[in-house]
C-alpha cells in the first residue's frame, strides 16, 4: 500500500458540484478511487457523475453514512478554510486540500487546529497524491504515472507530472507520488514524507523535487543527511529566477539567507542527494 | 502587495500606535507649505516601495520650509533603485534618543506569526540579526490565540526596555499586532520605533505587506496599490489573473504551475537561450485567460519565439489550445512558437492545433532546445 492512502481508502469530495470538483471526482472514480460521498451544502440528497455519487449537506453527515476516512477539497478559496476545519472536526484522518489562494493567516489557524486534532493534511494549493494503480486523490494525472519503488515528494505540481512522465517512460514507477503544495504554510512537509518513504518497504528509491523560497528544502536537506539510507535525487527549480525585490527586515531575520537556488543545491549535494539539472534527467540518475 | 511607509502609518495609528503628524506632498510647492504649517525642522521622505532610500539619498532633514521646498524638488526627481519618487512624507524632525526594532511577520518554518524586538533598532538591523543575534528578541504568537500580554512583557523584558515605557510598549505591540491581523499583512514592521528626547515612544517608520491571496477580502486596501511597482504588463497580467513577472531575454514562456514555469526558464537558459518573462497562467486555466497571456508576452518586443509548456492536470490540454487559437485570430504576428502539451486531455489539445503552423515537441528538453533555436532564426 501506498504511504498515505490505498486502494481501500474511503474519499469525499467536499465542493463536488462545482465544474472542477465534477470533473476530477468522474477521473478519480475512473482510476479506481473510492469516492464514496460528495458534500456540498444545499445540495444533500442529490447525486452526482452518473448517480453513482451520493452528495450530502456536511462531511460530518457524509463521513457518518459513507465511513470515509479521507476529505479531498476542491472548493472556492472563499470557503476552503472552513471546509478543511469542518473535515477535521468530521473526523476523517486525511484532508487532500487542492484549492489554491488561501490567505496566509488563515492557513496559520487551520493548521494549528488540525494539529491540535491530529488530522494529517495535504495542501493546500496542491495536486494531491497518487498511489500508482490504486488510488488517486487530486488531479495528478493518472495515466502519466506506473506503480514501481520510487518515493516522490514534489512541491510543484505540475513539475510532479514531469517527474512521473519521464520515469514512465523509461518503465520506472513510483510506490506513492504526494504533492505537497507550493504554500507557505502547509500540511505535510518534505521532512514528513521523507521520513514516511524511508519507513515504506515498498519504496526503495526517493524523489524530491523543491523550489526556491523558503528554507524547506535545506530542513530536508539536514534531515536526509542524519535519518535517510534510501538514496534521493532532487531537482531545485528556479535557478534562472532573477532576486525579488524585496522590502521590510522581518523576513531576513527570520529566515536569514536562505531560499536562493544555488543554495538549496548546495545543501543537498552535501547531504548526498544527486541533484538534476532538468526534471528529464531524473530517471538516468536513479539508475 | 506593498503598503507606503505613509499608508502604513495611518494604518497603525488607527490601531492606537503613535506616529508623526506629517502629510503627503506631490509637488515641492506642497512640501514647503506642509513644513510651515508644521513649523520648526522637518524630515522629508521619499515615498518608494524599495528598502535603502536612506542610504540612497531619499531622506533629508532640514530646519526651514524653503529648506523642505528645496529638498523636495531634489527628492521628487530621484530615482530609487529603478524607482520614481512621486510623492514625499513631510514629518516633524523628532529628537531621537534611542532606536527600537518592532515588527510582526510569519515564520513560515514555525507556521506561526513571530513578533520581533531589537533594542538596536534602526538600518542596520539586519546586520544586527547576522552578528549579534541575542539582541534580537523572537516572541511567536499561537494564531489560535493572538497576541497575550506575557507576549508582550517577554519582549519588553527581553530588549531590557525601562520600566517607564513599559505601558506605551504595551498599546504599540497591541495595535500593531491588530494591524497586522485585521489587514491580512505578512509583514507589519516599525523601525524605528524611537523613544524621543522628551522621553516617549513613537513610529517614525513603518512598513507592511498585505497578503496577496487576502486582497480579495481587503478592498480598502486594494486600493492603495502603487501602480509603479508593476510594469503595464504586470497590471494587465495581474487583472487577468496570470503571474507574469518580465525580464529581458528573447524567449517568451507560458507554462502552467510556478515550479514548472521557473523550470522551464531554468532550461532555456541552460540550453544558451534567455527566458523573457516568467509567466504562470495557474491551475485550471480556461482560453480566455490563455489568450490575455499570450498577448502580453507579445508584446514584449524583445520576444522571438515563444514556447508553451503546458502539462495538465487540473488544467487542461484543450482550453489552453482553444486560448492559443482564439488569440491568434486577433494577433498578427510572425513571432515562431513552439508547443509542449503533455497531461489532461493533451491528445485534444494537439489535435486542435494541429493546423496551426506551430513547431511541436515532445519533451521539456525539445521543446526547450527548439526555442532556442526558433530564437535564433535557425
């Protein structure tokens, strides 16, 4: 089984009326995901994609008829960080939160309260996760991707599609592929799911694909070099990317020089990642 | 978004933080007349979105209102780090004592506001928090539960603040704590925060940041964006919904996703070409928004080819090919254009481009490569 989620995994889909939540869900349940409810508020009792698809008024309500034990969030941002605390307090133990904008503060608070709740998060502004030939939970296109042994943890989703692209064509596949979204702050972290693919029998091999901004990659970086004997191949986009303009002092001291491409290179070479220059040099690399 | 040390001062003493009593002068005329009418020495300020303007040159203190006209008509003309100064603060000249450092931004790392004390405020501060770090003070705040008092008094305790300001100290974190929260800022800051000659505390700078995913729920805000920050092409993209940010090579790129989008310009440059831009059109991109996209990057002259990198996911293959049509039919141009679709409904998108006389590629490396060449008139 994958990482995070399997084949058994039980899915809603809050915001599954919507254009976007439609159209995923129908991919989801074409690749085999088990999405077993959608939620969307005035909406309950109908059903959606064919009636294969139960919609109910609230994730607790769905959570309660359908066992799902997983939310994915594909709402407008307006309403996405109330629907991530509704899941939380509904009781599932996975949110995959795919909406994109969410103000900062706003996600500062949802964090810490699905911390204190122990609900595990993915997102938001992600692509979700996909566990190749059995599940996917998000919009990471399916078909690009074949079940194998190589962990891949992404913080850009399309460069995630890449990724998986050039690794298929060569007949290499991934044990569970989790994008884990571009926000500042986010759910789950590189240093997380690293640490869940050193621990999965099924991943032999990992991928981290980061980019500049932040000092997460550096985290990771650390983290490797003490706790990792799998080996990892990274890719740090935004080399080419010409310094912000930026203003007020606040940043620097708490972050200090951190987030410029070279680096992050710089500190996982050290930490004996192999680092590519482009995402299609990848599959060469974990040869 | 930037927020104007002067719109970030009103801000703040809405929030009870004190400030100076300046205003706002556009012309050098104005500036003499605000300075007379606040008499004695004042300081004159120029109004830019970049850090540094001291040192630039940008702010002067002087004792007469011809003076201030003087130095405002100097000022009013500069250019700070590629930026125009169109309007400078006239403030009261203050004597200043001692310089604090007091400010609020995320620690992304912590997922927590961290509220920041330096009682070795003033310019150098971030030198300060490079070779003297103990005398910075870090309080995080929990965001579930905002700023406390204990917050605040391990920061005044921290700087070693006497006693006698303790009480001021207190209304200023509160506001500018409120400040920040009520505004959706990343950055509320004010350095410095001085104690005066006359033995009071008061913000003679400020900065903030407001978050650009909340200006949507900020609408008194949003107005107060300076238009110089942005190119013309900026604005357009930005009211169009695209991140575009231009730079000066020959290859202009749109792609969807940031991570892929700074890729690809990473591999044009590594295959010998220059990126023109970095433009992300963002997840789940309908044509219409392609097609705005397409007509910024031509209009950059500078840009001899362009590539799409387009792999879908939640956006697909088929808008973005309907956007490059529907943009087309309304754009003359001979500039060459070479496409990568890979991902949701790519098949679709390629079959509606197929006659549309566009180099095709199959890989981020072809297509990267055939850029260059297009670039190059091969």
């Amino acid at each position: 089984m994958g990482i995070l989620a399997d084949k058994n995994t039980r899915v809603v889909v809050q915001g599954i009326t919507g254009n976007e939540g439609l159209f995923h869900s129908q991919r989801m349940l074409e690749y085999g995901t088990q999405v077993v409810g959608g939620v969307r508020p005035g909406k309950g009792g109908e059903w959606v994609l064919d009636g294969k698809v139960p919609v109910f008024d609230s994730v607790k309500v769905a959570v309660d008829a359908t066992g799902a034990d997983c939310s994915m969030i594909i709402v407008p941002l307006a309403a996405a960080a109330d629907a991530m605390l509704e899941a939380a307090d509904a009781g599932v133990r996975l949110i995959v939160c795919l909406t994109e904008g969410i103000p900062l503060q706003d996600m500062m608070r949802v964090r810490a309260y699905l911390d204190s709740k122990g609900v595990l998060l993915i997102g938001p502004n992600c692509p979700g996760l996909l566990t190749p030939g059995q599940t996917k939970i998000g919009f990471i296109p399916g078909d690009n991707a074949i079940p194998g042994n190589i962990g891949v943890v992404s913080r850009s989703g399309t460069l995630t599609y890449e990724v998986l692209y050039a690794l298929k064509q060569v007949g290499m596949g991934s044990s569970t592929t989790v994008g884990i979204g571009g926000d500042p702050v986010k759910g789950l972290n590189f240093i997380d799911i690293l640490q869940m693919f050193e621990e999965d029998p099924l991943t032999d091999k990992v991928v981290m694909i980061g980019e500049i901004g932040g000092s997460d990659e550096e985290k990771a970086a650390e983290y490797i070099s003490k706790h990792m004997t799998k080996p990892v191949v990274g890719f740090i986009a935004g080399r080419a990317a010409p310094p912000g303009k930026r203003m007020g002092h606040a940043g620097a001291i708490v972050e200090g020089s951190a987030g410029g491409a070279e680096d992050k290179i710089a500190a996982l070479t050290k930490a004996g990642v192999r680092v590519a220059d482009y995402p299609e040099q990848i599959p060469d690399m974990l040869k | 978004m930037k927020l104007h040390e002067f719109d970030s001062k009103k801000i703040f003493a809405q929030y009870g933080v004190p400030v100076p009593k300046g205003k706002i002068a556009k012309t050098p005329k104005e500036a003499g007349e605000i300075a007379k009418k606040l008499g004695g020495a004042v300081v004159v300020k120029a109004q830019v979105l970049v850090g540094g303007r001291g040192k630039a040159g940008g702010v002067k203190v002087v004792k007469t209102a011809k003076q201030a006209q003087d130095a405002a008509k100097q000022i009013l003309g500069m250019d700070i780090k590629g930026l125009p100064v169109r309007k400078v603060l006239i403030d009261p000249a203050i004597g200043i004592a001692s310089e604090i450092y007091l400010g609020i931004t995320n620690d992304r790392a912590a997922r927590q506001p961290v509220m920041i004390a330096s009682a070795a405020g003033g310019v150098d501060i971030e030198e300060v928090a490079a070779t003297n770090p103990e005398k910075i003070i870090r309080v995080h705040v929990n965001p579930l539960l905002g700023l406390q008092d204990y917050n605040i008094r391990d920061l005044a305790v921290g700087i070693e603040l006497d006693r006698n300001h303790w009480a001021a100290f207190h209304t200023i974190c509160k506001g500018l704590w409120e400040a920040y929260k009520n505004s959706d800022a990343t950055l509320a800051e004010i350095n410095p925060l001085v104690i005066t000659k006359d033995n009071e505390l008061l913000a003679i700078d400020g900065k903030m940041l407001i978050d650009d995913n909340a200006i949507f729920r900020q609408p008194k805000l949003a107005k107060l964006r300076d238009m110089d920050e942005e190119t013309p092409a900026e604005t357009q993209a930005r009211k169009s919904g695209l991140t575009y940010i231009q730079l000066d090579g020959e290859i202009g790129c749109m792609v969807n996703g940031a991570g892929l989008a700074m890729a690809t310009m990473d591999i044009i440059k590594l295959f010998g070409g220059e990126p023109a831009n970095f433009l992300d059109i963002g997840g789940g991109a309908n044509a219409e928004k392609v097609a705005a996209a397409l007509r910024i990057i031509l209009q950059d002259k500078n840009v001899k080819a362009v590539l799409f990198n387009i792999f879908g996911g939640i956006t697909r293959g088929d808008e973005v090919a309907k956007g490059i049509l529907a943009a087309l039919k309304t754009i003359k141009t001979d500039v060459p254009m070479v496409v990568r679709l890979a991902g949701t409904n790519a098949a679709e998108g390629r079959a509606l481009l197929a006659d549309a006389n566009m180099i095709t590629a199959e890989t981020l490396a072809e297509a990267a490569q055939k850029a260059v060449q297009a670039a190059k008139g091969k």
